[in-house]
C-alpha cells in the first residue's frame, strides 16, 4: 500500500482527512479491517510530515489577499527534494 495523497481539512469544529493510496488488494470498503490499514497509513504519513517540516521549507506557491493558501514543500531527503523540485517546475 503506498500512499500518494494527504490532505487535512480543517472545519469547524472537526477535521477531515482526504487520503488517497494505491493497494492491489485488500479489505473491503466499510470494514473494520480497511479503517485499521488506512488510519496505520495515515498515521505513518504524518510522522514522515513531521520530520520534513523539521529539515528545510520552502513556500514553492501562494494565492489570495485576504484568504491565504500557501503550498508548502518539505522533503526528508535531499534526492526527494530533487525529484519534487523538478516536478514543480514541469507542473
């Protein structure tokens, strides 16, 4: 199982977790078992945030004047650092 997505949501009074991964297989949809396996990804996802936002950061992108979103990049490596940069600037 690789993760590919996390996006946290913060709304009033509750958060909201966007996860996208890829799995050849596994449990299904709804089950006890695939909210273990995806709460266990999620959490690993954060840890590995974590510890990139305690190296280097970077703003890489901003928008808006009195609502702000800014994108953020931190990598735990420098070949990531590489490899995310170069897609960047290819996006």
């Amino acid at each position: 199982m690789t993760l590919q997505r996390l996006v946290l949501d913060y709304r009033t009074g509750e958060l909201v977790l966007r996860v996208l991964y890829r799995r050849q297989d596994g449990p299904n949809p709804g089950t006890k078992a695939r909210a273990r396996e995806v709460s266990g990804l999620v959490r690993e996802g954060l840890r590995e945030a974590l510890r990139a936002l305690e190296g280097d950061v970077e703003v890489v992108g901003t928008s808006g004047f009195t609502t702000r979103e800014d994108v953020l990049l931190a990598t735990a490596s420098p070949a990531v650092d590489k490899q995310a940069k170069a897609k960047l600037k290819g996006a």
